[in-house]
C-alpha cells in the first residue's frame, strides 16, 4: 500500500504571540499509524519542511506527484488543524503568504490514485460540526477535485494516547464518508 501522509504544523507561541517552536503532535499521529501498518509504502511530507518556501503548495504537490511514480497512491493522510472550509497546513506560521499557497481547500488533486485509494482527514470539522455531516466542506470538496473517497471527523478533535501511541479523535463519532459527486 503506498501511502502519504501530509503533516501539519503545531505551532507553540510565546506570550507576544510568535512562533517558538513546531511540536511534533500531528507528527506524532502519523509514526503511530505508520508503527500500527508497518507493512505500508510511507512517504511523511512535513510542514516544517516546507514552511520557509516561496510557495509552499507547489513543493507539496510536486513531491507527492513524484512520491510513487506511476505506482499510484492508495491512502493519504492529513494530520493537522482543519475546519470545515481549509486545512490549515502551514498557515499559522506564515502570515506573510497569500491563502492559496499556505492552506488545503479547493485545490485540484492531479495525482495518480489506484482502484479503491481514499484520503483521511485527521483534523477538526472537516466534514461539518457538531457531529453533523455538512454537504459544503472541505472534505467533499476534496472528494470532488480528487474523484476518490475522503473520510473526515464532523467534530472538534483532539490527540489522545493509547496503546504507546497516538491518535487524533473526534469528539462525536467517528470518521464520516463523503463520496465524489460526477
């Protein structure tokens, strides 16, 4: 199974509000999944190592483009902070950079996906709030723009450890499922 996982950053700021360092929660989510499927093909695409890049976006895009070739991609996965509009991916340490090259939300998705591939959102809100499904989010609006399934929370989320790891959980349900529409 090749699989991605888009981490986002954790900023932990001083009291005058700057960035004092990156945490490595969401960091954290991904080594746990990739520990509980070790038999996956993981390729980890880190926000802090994109962060100081003129566009952000396109170095993303570009590395996932060419992370397995013409092999496809079956699974990705985003950890990071998210609502129901955006996936904040390196947004709360870039303020100088424009929306479109610092957030995920109605980018297209041109990459090779194999039968069945799927994204997961491990985010707050994706899907909608408060445990209700939103027929406008980010999650179907990624579901759109790739053509294949995304599975997103509804709610605020939160990391938790168990099991001598860690995983981000939603605090009403599960992950929901939110298919392409044509």
């Amino acid at each position: 199974m090749n699989v991605i996982a888009i981490v986002g950053l954790e900023s932990i700021k001083d009291a005058n509000g700057n960035v004092k360092y990156h945490a490595d929660t969401f960091l954290n989510n991904i080594r746990t999944w990739h520990r509980d499927n070790p038999k996956a093909a993981l390729k980890t695409l880190d926000g802090r190592d994109y962060m100081n890049g003129d566009n952000p976006i396109k170095a993303l895009w570009a590395d996932m483009a060419s992370a397995y070739g013409d092999k496809g991609i079956d699974q990705i996965i985003y950890s990071g902070h998210s609502d129901s509009e955006k996936l904040y991916w390196i947004s709360k340490s870039r303020h100088d950079l424009s929306d479109d090259v610092k957030f995920i939300s109605d980018n297209d998705w041109p990459f090779i996906f194999n039968k069945d591939a799927c994204i997961r959102i491990a985010g707050c809100q994706a899907g909608g709030q408060r445990g209700v499904k939103w027929p406008k989010c980010v999650a179907q609006t990624i579901a759109n723009k790739s053509k294949i399934i995304v599975w997103a929370f509804t709610s605020r989320s939160s990391q938790q450890q168990r099991n001598g790891g860690y995983y981000q959980t939603p605090d009403i349900g599960g992950y929901v499922e939110f298919i392409p529409s044509h």
